[in-house]
C-alpha cells in the first residue's frame, strides 16, 4: 500500500483469508506459493549453500513452528489496509477477531520468535510487543468499524 499497490496488498490479504479459510486458529507462518501447507523440511547434504555454509535445506520447518509475533503482524498489516480506505468485511472482521482472540489466548505461551529459533520454544520480547500490537490494533479495528469486539475485549489483556 505505501508504495503504490493496493492490488497486491489487497491480494495478500484475500490469499491469507483463503490460506487460513478464514480461521485465525488454522493460521500457520509460511505457505507455498500456491497456498500450500505442507512445506516438509529436508536436508540436502551433497549441497553447499552461499560461501559453503551448511546444512543446505529445501522446505520450510517454520511452516509447523508457533511464532507468535505473527497476530500482531497482519493486525498491522490490516491497520495500513484500513487506512488506506479499505473496508473491513463481515468475513474480515471474524478473521480479525479470531487473530486478537488467539494473541489474548495465547501471549503467555514460549514461541521460536521471529528467528525461527530450532529447538525447544522461549520466551522472547518481540513476540510478547508484537500480540500487544495485536490486541492494540485489535481494540482500534472494533472501535473505527463500529463493531464488537472480540471476546475477551482486548482491553484487560492490552493493559
């Protein structure tokens, strides 16, 4: 949207919609190209990667990784939408609803953060800001749509 394309932002968001089948709870960090779910990580040890590095992976194990920080992300992302003149539809505004649902749920909880860090999850201050963001830009969306919020509010978990 800042530079110019509201085709492609438009797109991206109906792609998420689509991804998810509008259920925040079925949300996951990476898809393919097409929209698919399953990126099975494999390792390709005959192969050097850049200047070497190894090991060489095609796939994407993020793909079943919880990051957290991701609710505030397309919160945001929502937030330029809307400012942009772009209106919240019935099946958006669920969508919406159910990201600010899982941050309130879910803010406690350890997550691999936005590294994507292998091994067991933690707790990790970007994510923590990042559902705050959520439920921030969660309470803004309820109160600029004129519509209600979502069940916890958003308000208690925020402060």
């Amino acid at each position: 949207l800042e530079v110019g394309h509201p085709e492609v932002a438009t797109g991206f968001k109906l792609f998420m919609e689509r991804a998810t089948a509008g259920h925040a709870d079925e949300l996951q960090l990476v898809y393919g190209c097409t929209g698919e779910r399953r990126l099975t990580e494999t390792t390709l040890p005959h192969l050097d990667g850049y200047r070497g590095s190894r090991p060489v992976r095609i796939g994407n194990g993020a793909a079943e990784q919880t990051q957290l920080d991701v609710y505030g992300e397309l919160l945001n992302a929502s937030h330029a939408w809307r400012r942009a003149g772009s209106e919240v539809t019935a099946e958006g505004w669920r969508f919406l609803r159910g990201l600010v649902e899982a941050a309130c749920a879910r803010w406690k909880e350890p997550d691999r953060g936005l590294w994507e860090m292998r091994g067991a999850p933690r707790h990790f201050v970007e994510s923590k800001v990042m559902c705050w963001l959520a439920l921030e830009r969660g309470v803004q969306a309820a109160e600029e749509t004129r519509r209600p919020p979502h069940a916890g509010h958003g308000r208690g978990h925020r402060a």
